[in-house]
C-alpha cells in the first residue's frame, strides 16, 4: 500500500465515522456527501501517486546526470517506497 493510499484510507474511515455521528445526532443522512468525497479522495490519490512517479524519475535523471558529470554515484532508486515505508512507521500501518 502506497503511502497516497494510507492516507485516502484514513480520510475515508474519519469522513465515514464523521457522517454516522451527524446522522445519529440529525437523523440527516449523508451517506451521498460520503461518497461523493470519497470518490474525490480517489482521484486525488490517483494524482499523487502519478505525481510520486515523476519526482521518482526526475531524481533517477538528475542521479544519472550527476554521475556523469562526476564520477559520483548517488542512490536514487526507491524514494516513493522509502517514504511509504516511512509513514507507515510513523502512524503505525
């Protein structure tokens, strides 16, 4: 699971948790409003992770330039999965 991916899924579960209590204290059903946001939390998912990948391939492209230009080898491969890795240590997924 990416790290995009966690955060959508705890959105959903806080926005769904939200809409029961509003229901139980309103008798307002919002359960639309729901899926709407999380359809929106979706697509919003969707463009980060696309946004990862080009951050991903412009560090493999300035690694390989840089060590062209010098000599020097600079470890780029994995940031995306570095960084999922990371929050999940740091929310405990």
């Amino acid at each position: 699971m990416g790290i995009f991916d966690g955060l959508k899924d705890k959105a959903s579960e806080l926005l769904q948790t939200a809409t029961e209590k509003v229901t139980e204290a309103t008798g307002v059903d919002l359960s639309g409003v729901t899926d709407q946001a999380t359809e929106h939390a979706e697509g919003l998912t969707d463009q980060a992770q696309g946004l990862g990948e080009t951050a991903q391939d412009h560090a493999n492209t300035a690694g390989d330039q840089l060590a062209d230009a010098t000599g020097i080898e600079v470890p780029t491969e994995g940031l995306t999965d570095q960084a999922t890795d990371k929050f999940n240590d740091l929310t405990g997924r």
